[in-house]
C-alpha cells in the first residue's frame, strides 16, 4: 500500500531523475481476458493510456469497446477540475453492479485523481469496491499490480519527483497516421489554481537521442504526424546536461523529414525568439500554436502566478502573428479565479478582442486541493462566473468563426485521419493549422495528405472536397 502525499508532491529537491530504460516482456497471463479503459483530461492522459493498453495487450488481454463485456474497467482520470470526480465515481458506481454476474472483473481507477490525496481517502471509506489505484509514476507497474490483486483494495500511488522511463515502442497507439510524443514530464511552475505539478512531478526532459529515435522509427513506420508532448515544452532541456533546447530539438526533429510536426503545450513566459523562427523556417513545423493566456488581467495574472503581464503576452502574440506565415493561434483562459472583478474580466476580453483567436477552451475556476488559489476567499458568486463564461464564450465563437470563414474557397493540405462521424462516405483531417476538415474525397486516401477545396465554413469546422 502506497498513499499519496500532498507534502511529498509538492516538493522540489535538485536530484537528477534517473532514465529507465524498459524492456517489454510477453506473459500471457491473462489470455483472452477483456478490458475496457476510458480516458478523461489532456493529451498526457491519452497517450498514458496508449501505454496502459500495450502493457495489456502484452497480458494477453483483448480490449473491447462495451464495458458490460469487460474482466478488467480501468478509469484513466483527470484532476484539473471538480466536475470530472463525480463522473468517474458515477461509471464506477455502476460497473460495480457487473461485479454480482462476473466476480473476476477488477475495477482500477489510475491518473491524476490517484494522486490527490482526498480522492483516496475516499475511494478507501467510500469505495471499496474499488480493486486498485495506481498513480502516474508507476504505470509500468500494472501488470505486477494485476498479479498481485488477492480481492482486496490495492492503493499504489507514489508522490515522488518522478524519474524518466523509456519503454520504446510499446504503446498501442490509437492511430496510425499521428502519434502522440512525449518530450518531458511533470512541471515546475505551480500556477496557483493548478493541480498538475502535484500530480505529474518535476519538470524532466526526455533525452533528445531517445525522442528523435522515436520520432525517426514511427516515420519508419508511415507515420505523417508527431506531436511533441509536455506540460511546457518551452522548459525542454534545462533539467539535462549537453543536450538540445526546445528550439534546438524541434529543428532535429523536423531534419528527420517526417511530414508534420505539432507540439503541446507552450506557456508564453520563455517561448523565445529562436522557437519562432525555427517554427517559421520548416515547413514540416506546423503553423499553429496553442498560447493559454488565463486571463487577461494583470492583477489575476500576478495572483494565478503566471510570470508574465497583458502587454507582455500581446507582445508575443503579435510577433507570432508577424513572422510565422498563416500562423492559427488557441488559447485556454479561466473566469471566475478568486476575487477576479467586472473590470479584470473585461480586460481578459479586450486580449480576445485583440487576438481573435482561432479557437479557445474556456473554463469556470475550479478550486483543487491543496493549491494555493484553493486558499484564496472568493466572494464572486457562481451566477456572475457563469455569466461571465458565456459572454467571452460568445466572443470567443465569434472570431472562430470568422477565422474559419477566411478558409472559405482556398485550397488546404489536409492529412485524413478516420471516417466522419456524422457521413461515412467522408473522411476526416486537419489542416496544418490545425483546423478540423470533412472531406468528400475517395477512401484510399485515408492517412495521405491531400489538397482539398474549402466549400463551407462554421464554428467548429470546415467541410470541403479533394482537388
Ligand atoms: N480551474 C479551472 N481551469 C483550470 N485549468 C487548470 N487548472 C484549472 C482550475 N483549477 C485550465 C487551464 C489550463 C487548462 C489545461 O485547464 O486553463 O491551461
Ligand atoms: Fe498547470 Fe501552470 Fe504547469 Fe500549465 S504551466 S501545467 S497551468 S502549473
């Protein structure tokens, strides 16, 4: 039994993680066993869960697609805000029930709930139907964790730093043409109101031999996409010895020729010059850019300790703008962080003004746990944050709008990823910036890049057909 620790998480010591490198073993301990596995939060957590399902296919489990037909329900969770708990407790809470018609089936719940202390205190009192948490230092470990289950309640979290493991190409990605890579872990900024440097550890690079071998092997493979993966990519590197800078890395990854290259997340304090102008210069580094600005109030920016103030920002932005061609430009930002005023919230929508962003994910404050936000009194009530998120939600579907209608009647390189949900006969992809494309084209093209005629422009999307 390992429990989380608040104290533990939360601190920062000048150790070196150590590089693990994973051999994959087969064991077919668990042949012709189902599981099912669902996935809530960011990017990091999906491709956790590209991980997880290697390891189990590795088992000899078969994944399937209907949890009533499962041996094994994992729940990969999220912690970045409170209305993810009550879901993930709510599914559990029901597939408890399956447990009377299949006494085998284990329910696991893992991710960044797993590391808030508060959630195991309650899966411990509350949940005991629960077979076993793990956090996100230990996935590696499942498959010893599966052995291991004897029908009572494992908790496996570890809060420590966290180290570097390199498990090769064992993860079972969940698509063929664009794949998930993670550049580093963990971060080291503590944003007041965020729950992440609590649940992910230090900030720690992968080392740049062992990214671009990866990098180098899924393009072996036929694939067209990588996208870099960490928490802040801008800080790659500055926890490694003679190793690249994110600039430098991004520019040895596009030499590797793959045909695109996206990265997530930048956090506008240190996104230098030279990344600019690296991402301007090749064109196998996509033009878009997903710059969370939270807020556009100086005061809120100080107290959500983001390092940087509006003006700032909008320095950045507009030298984005100006020197990488084309370039689309996101952005996430919170209303309602503790106190924030009419005033404070009408100068995060004069930046949204100003950069009529091509897209952003748009959030009421959630309080977590032990960040120092949670501390914070707030005396805004509830009605005002909903009402403030649905005027900057106006404004901010407004410019996406806008922005989407500039496609309209251009022609735009289009990777097609899968079939579109809502017409079979289509397929669908993403423009280099990043602009989601239902595309009338023939089906032999999935996993190519195409020209594709922009004939309709919405909010959301953008339909169109091959040239
Ligand atoms: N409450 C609301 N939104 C949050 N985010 C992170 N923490 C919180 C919180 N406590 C948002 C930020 C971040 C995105 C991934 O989630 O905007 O960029
Ligand atoms: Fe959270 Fe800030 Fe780190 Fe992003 S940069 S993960 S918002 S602490």
């Amino acid at each position: 039994m390992n429990l989380p620790d608040m104290n533990e998480a939360r601190k920062r010591t000048r150790t070196k993680p150590e590089f693990i490198y994973k051999d994959f073993v087969n064991n077919d301990k668990f042949l012709g066993q189902k599981y099912f596995i669902k996935t809530y939060g960011c990017q990091m957590n999906v491709h956790d869960s590209e991980e997880i399902c290697g390891l189990l296919d590795n088992l000899g489990y078969i994944q399937v697609e209907d949890e009533t037909q499962a041996d094994l329900i994992i729940l990969n969770t999220c912690a970045i805000r409170e209305n993810a708990h009550d879901k993930v407790f709510g599914f559990l809470g029901r597939c408890k029930h399956q447990k009377k018609d299949n006494p085998n089936l284990k329910l696991v719940l893992c991710g960044c709930m797993a590391q808030e202390k508060s959630v195991v205190d309650e899966i411990m009192s509350k949940h005991k139907y629960i077979d076993l948490v793990f956090g996100t230092h230990n996935i590696h470990e499942l498959p010893n964790y599966l052995m291991e289950l004897d029908g009572k309640q494992h908790i496996e979290v570890k809060s420590n730093e966290g180290n570097v493991f390199e498990v090769g190409e064992s993860y079972k990605r969940e698509s063929k043409y664009t794949a998930w890579v993670n550049i580093m872990y963990g971060c080291d900024k503590f944003c007041t109101y965020c729950i992440v440097p609590y649940t992910r550890g230090k900030e720690r690079s992968r080392k740049s031999k062992d990214i671009l071998k990866e990098v180098s092997c899924l393009k072996e493979k036929g694939y067209k996409e990588v996208t870099l993966l960490g928490q802040n990519v801008n800080a790659y590197g500055r926890d490694l010895e003679d190793d690249l800078t994110f600039a430098q890395l991004l520019e040895e990854v596009a030499k590797t020729g793959i045909d695109r290259i996206r990265f997530v997340t930048s956090h506008p304090w240190n996104f230098t010059d030279e990344m600019i102008k690296t991402i301007a210069k090749y064109d196998n580094i996509m033009p878009f850019i997903h710059l969370p600005l939270q807020s556009g109030s100086n005061r809120i920016l100080k107290l959500m300790g983001r390092r940087y103030t509006k003006d700032e920002y909008l320095e950045l932005y507009n030298k984005m703008k100006k020197e990488i061609p084309g370039v689309a430009i996101t952005t996430d930002i919170i209303v309602g962080f503790p106190n924030e005023t009419d005033e404070d919230f009408e100068e995060t929508l004069d930046v949204v003004n100003q950069c009529k962003y091509d897209g952003a994910f748009t959030f009421i404050y959630s309080p977590r746990e032990g960040t120092p936000a949670a501390r914070m009194e707030d005396s805004i009530p509830m009605e005002v944050k909903e009402d403030r998120l649905q005027r900057l939600n106006e404004v901010v579907n407004k410019y996406s709008n806008e922005n989407n209608q500039k496609y309209l009647n251009t022609v735009q390189k289009v990777l097609l990823i899968g079939y579109s949900e809502k017409d079979k006969n289509k397929l669908y992809g993403y423009t280099e910036t990043n602009k989601l494309v239902n595309v009338i084209c023939d089906q032999k093209e999935l996993g190519n890049i195409i020209d594709v005629k922009i004939t309709e422009a919405k909010s959301f999307s953008l339909d169109g057909e091959a040239i």
